[in-house]
C-alpha cells in the first residue's frame, strides 16, 4: 500500500500538490468557525474559593468581565510579588486610569 503511495507521489507531484493545497484551503476556511472559550474559570470547580468570590463580586458590583492574577506565593504581599503583580497590569492594561476609554 505504502509502495502505491509512494509512486502516485513520485508520479504526479503537481496533482499531489494542487490536492494538498485544496485541502489546506478547506481546512483553512474551516478554522475561522473555531471558537475559544478565553475565560478558564469555567474549567475550575464551583466550589473553588475564588470562583464563589468572584461570582460574589460580579453579582454585588457587575463589573463585567475582569481579569484575576492567580499567585502562588508564601506571602502575596511580599514586596516582590506585588511588584510581579504590577508589572502583569502594566502590561495586561498600559492604560490604567482611562476608565475604559
């Protein structure tokens, strides 16, 4: 089977290679209906503590959709984890204070 293959590939590379070429359009044309789901806290358990704060915290100040820094540290408040924390803000939202602007 393999040997059959081969020969069609060796004997006919233009047709081998228009029939990948159609394929990788389909294929292609096909991803822009893929869709990703971006928020990942709807991969974590109900249960989790900081998935029931921030349900608490939508329903109490519906602030729309947010962004959470999850830390695994010691101390969250360390000095150099907070300044970790600011430099993923910074980059995240380079406009801090534009209120969405």
């Amino acid at each position: 089977m393999l040997n059959g293959l081969a020969k069609v590939l060796v004997k006919k590379p233009k047709t081998v290679l228009l029939l990948y070429t159609l394929l990788t359009l389909i294929v292609g044309y096909q991803a822009t209906n893929l869709y990703m789901v971006s928020d990942l806290s709807v991969y974590l358990p109900e249960d989790q503590p900081a998935i029931k704060l921030m349900k608490i915290i939508d329903r109490e100040w519906n602030i729309g959709p947010i962004l959470l820094i999850y830390v695994e540290a010691e101390n969250v408040l360390d000095i150099d984890v907070l300044k970790d924390m600011d430099t993923v803000t910074r980059q995240v939202d380079p406009y801090r204070h534009d209120e969405g602007r």
